[in-house]
C-alpha cells in the first residue's frame, strides 16, 4: 500500500475560492441556469425530489469538474446524472436519510398538534394542570430529539459528501 505524505497547507482556502469564484464567473448564466434547476428539481416537486436528488446533483458535479478540467461543457451535460440513475438514486435516498426522519418527526408533531387537546383558560394563569406539565416535557424531549437528529445529519452528509462525486467515474 501506497504512504501518503502528510504536508501543512496543502490545500490553500482563498485559492480555492477564488479559483472557484473564476471558474463560475467564466460561465456565469450556464451556471445560474443550471443552479436554478438544480433547486428547482430537488427541493419544489415533493417527494419526488427524494428520487431525482442523486441525479441531479451529479449532473451538477459532473459539469463543474468538466469545467475544472477545461473540457468543453454545455447545459444539457447537467442530464448526465440520469445514465446511471439507479445507483445515484440510492445514493441521493441514502443521503437524504436525516432528511426524511426530520421530517416525519415534523410531520407527527404537526399532526399531533391537530387533533391533540385544545388550550383552555382555566382561571389562574399560574396554576399549571397535569397535562400542561406534560406537553412541557414532550417539547424538551422533542428539542433534545431533533438537536440529535440534525447533529447526526451533519455527520451523515460528511460522510457521505463524496459518494456521488465519486460515482462519476463510469460516465
């Protein structure tokens, strides 16, 4: 096996941005174009965004690195995700894992909050009934719960941050 040789400061963040910065700049409207359908595509058509998020992005990705690597690139290579559908799909839902469990825990509170007990003056604001100490406690439980579920996606999306990059070598 191959060493990898450790150097400081390998990687310079200003170069990178502005190299970056450049590199948008150059094709600045193929760029806001794809972007916009981009987030059209994964965050406006629901649930159907769950399957078209790996795709997507690679199709995204794919132009970026072209670019990067002065290959010719034009709009329509942005569909090129959609050749190897099947396994960006997965990797797009394997992503979106936190997502979906926030959002059912989202959607359950919601719901709970319809058909749960209505507010009612009972007289003394300082006397609190049982089940205003419950629901009080439900809440923190809550909190705690989606503070764990979004630190657990931000581990997740690290993790998995170049899984559909990295898919890109068979197109």
């Amino acid at each position: 096996m191959q060493q990898v040789e450790f150097r400081s400061g390998a990687i310079a963040p200003g170069e990178c941005i502005s190299g970056g910065w450049n590199l948008v700049t150059a094709r600045f409207g193929m760029y806001l174009g794809i972007g916009l359908l981009t987030m059209l595509l994964i965050s406006c058509i629901p649930c159907v965004n769950l399957f078209l998020i790996g795709p997507v992005l690679a199709g995204f990705y794919y132009v970026a690195l072209r670019d990067m690597s002065d290959d010719p690139v034009e709009f329509g290579m942005m569909f090129k995700g959609f050749e190897n559908f099947v396994p960006l799909m997965v990797a797009g839902l394997i992503q979106s894992i936190p997502g979906i469990i926030i959002t059912v825990v989202q959607y359950t509170v919601d719901f709970a909050r319809l058909i749960g007990p209505r507010t009612v003056d009972h007289g003394d604001f300082f006397q609190a009934r049982t089940l205003d100490a419950v629901l009080a406690g439900l809440s923190l439980w809550l909190v705690l719960v989606i503070i764990g579920i979004s630190l657990f996606a931000v581990v997740w999306q690290v993790a998995l941050s170049f899984a559909i990059p990295s898919s890109l070598k068979g197109i």
